[in-house]
C-alpha cells in the first residue's frame, strides 16, 4: 500500500457542501404531509362548530 504524506492528508476533504435530491424530496413531502394534516383539522374543526358532522349510527 502506497504512503500518503501527512501534508496530503490534510487537504482530503469528504462528503458535500450541498443538499441532495433525497434530502429536498424528503421535505416536500414532510410539507405536503403537514399541508393535508391541516386541511382535514381544519374541515373536522369547521364541521364540528357547524354541527354538520355526519351521524354513527
């Protein structure tokens, strides 16, 4: 195996500065989750204070 210089070492930089495709598509669909989550609270919340709720029997 090859030796690397102490030197060298030192500039050997991993990983990446940038956010990546998996990252991005993984908060569009946390938003999308919380968007729909608000939309159905807020239609329980509506029906509830119209008395508009559908009976169980």
């Amino acid at each position: 195996m090859k030796q690397i210089d102490k030197n060298v070492l030192d500039n050997i930089y991993g990983g990446t500065n940038t956010i990546s495709s998996t990252v991005i598509n993984a908060i569009t669909n946390l938003i999308k989750l919380l968007k729909d989550a608000g939309y159905s609270l807020g239609s329980g919340m509506r029906r509830i204070g119209e008395d508009k709720m559908c009976p169980l029997e």
